[in-house]
C-alpha cells in the first residue's frame, strides 16, 4: 500500500528530476532557503524558486512541509 501511496503523490518521482533539481530538493530536505541554495547551488534566487516550482509539479505536492512529509512518509 505504501507503494502505492508513494506512485499517487509522485515521491518515487525523485528519480525522474534532472540533476540540479535533485540538487535543489535534498537542500530544501536540509531546510535551506531559496537564498541559501541559491549561494550554494551558485544560481539566482528566481532559478532557485524556478527549480522549486518544477519540483513540486513533477512530485505533485503544493508546498515545503508537504514535500517533507511525503518525502519520508514513502522513501
């Protein structure tokens, strides 16, 4: 069942983002901002928030905490 669960909201989706969204997400795991990531990630902060929004529409949640939740609720 949780399988199932994982397939609905898209976390085993993980595997289908391109590597710098991968980047992005396991920094917002890490409860980075968008400011941060984007000194790390040596991008803009509007590309960081562009890698969020792309990551949320391909693991189909709607915010930060629901990313998390579901993230460890079915990894």
């Amino acid at each position: 069942m949780a399988a199932d669960k994982g397939n609905r909201y898209g976390i085993d989706s993980v595997n289908i983002l391109t590597p710098r969204e991968k980047q992005v997400f396991y920094m917002l795991l890490e409860g980075m901002k968008a400011k941060e990531i984007a000194f790390k990630a040596s991008i803009s902060v509007s590309g960081v928030n562009y890698f969020i929004k792309r990551i949320y529409r391909k693991l189909n949640v709607n915010t930060k905490t629901e990313l998390v939740i579901r993230y460890f609720e079915f990894r």
